[in-house]
C-alpha cells in the first residue's frame, strides 16, 4: 500500500519528508504484524527482543544495563521486562560473582525453546511480507545507514 494511501494525505513539504514518514509507518506496520505473532505466546516485541540479545551471549550472562545497550527500542524499560520473562520462567536472575552489587540474567532452556518456536513464526512473517531480493535489501540498508550517519 502506498503512503498516501495508508495515511490518507498527499501533502508532503518535500521528498525527504515524505520518505521519513514512510520510513516510521513501515516500522510500525512490520511492528504490529510481528506483535500479532508473539502475543500467541504472551510476547511483547521487546520481550522477544530480550530473549534473542541473551541467546547471542548464552552460556554467558549479561548485565541488564549490556542489554539495555542492545535494544532496538533505547527506551525499554529493560528491568520490567526482565521481571516479566522471569515470572514466565523463560530468563534466570543471579548475583554477579565480580560485584555483589549487579544483577545477572541469562535465557533458560524454556527461554531457548521459547525463542526458537517464536523466531520461526518471526521468519515466516518476513518471508511472506517483505517482498524485496537481496540486492534491493543491500541498497535500502545502505540508504538507512546513510540516514542514521548523525545518530548520537
């Protein structure tokens, strides 16, 4: 669907406007479609997104301030979402044995059973939505690169 179709307005103050605009209502449509999926499981996005930062360290344990460095979303309230997946009992909460003081997470084996079914329902989403090859992929990562070359 084109933007002018999705936000029923073809009044823009210039290209760059208008693909920026483009650029947040993607996001939050591709948002909304994986949010669907994971909420069978009882998943938020930013739940989902913990659990994958964690298995790209498992066996090893992480700080929550190193996974708040890794979310997509910087405003995640990282602490809560923790205590949600550890009632769920798909994250494991320790004392770190360097500092007495900081608190260490790791996934579960529930947490990798979790994130594998959960990841493959993410997949399919992405194969059945995002019509795009490669090489047109390639190009718009460049261009969102190039777009985030003042990010702070």
């Amino acid at each position: 669907m084109k933007l002018e179709q999705a936000i029923q307005s073809t009044k823009f103050r210039s290209e760059v406007q208008k693909a920026g605009l483009n650029i947040l209502y993607t996001a939050w449509w591709l948002k909304t479609m994986m949010s669907k999926s994971l909420k069978e499981y009882g998943l938020t996005h930013e739940q989902y997104n913990v659990l994958r930062i964690l298995k790209g360290r498992f066996p090893q344990q992480m700080c929550v301030r190193d996974i708040a460095c890794r979310m997509i979303e910087k405003n995640s309230n990282v602490p809560r979402i923790i205590d949600r997946l550890e009632l769920k009992k798909l994250v494991k909460r320790n004392t770190s044995a360097e500092d007495k003081r900081e608190t260490v997470i790791t996934i579960t084996q529930a947490g990798m059973n979790m994130l594998e079914i959960t990841t493959e329902k993410i997949n399919k989403i992405y194969d059945s939505t995002i019509s795009m090859n490669n090489e047109d992929a390639a190009a718009l990562n460049a261009l969102l690169e190039q777009l985030r070359t003042n990010e702070s």
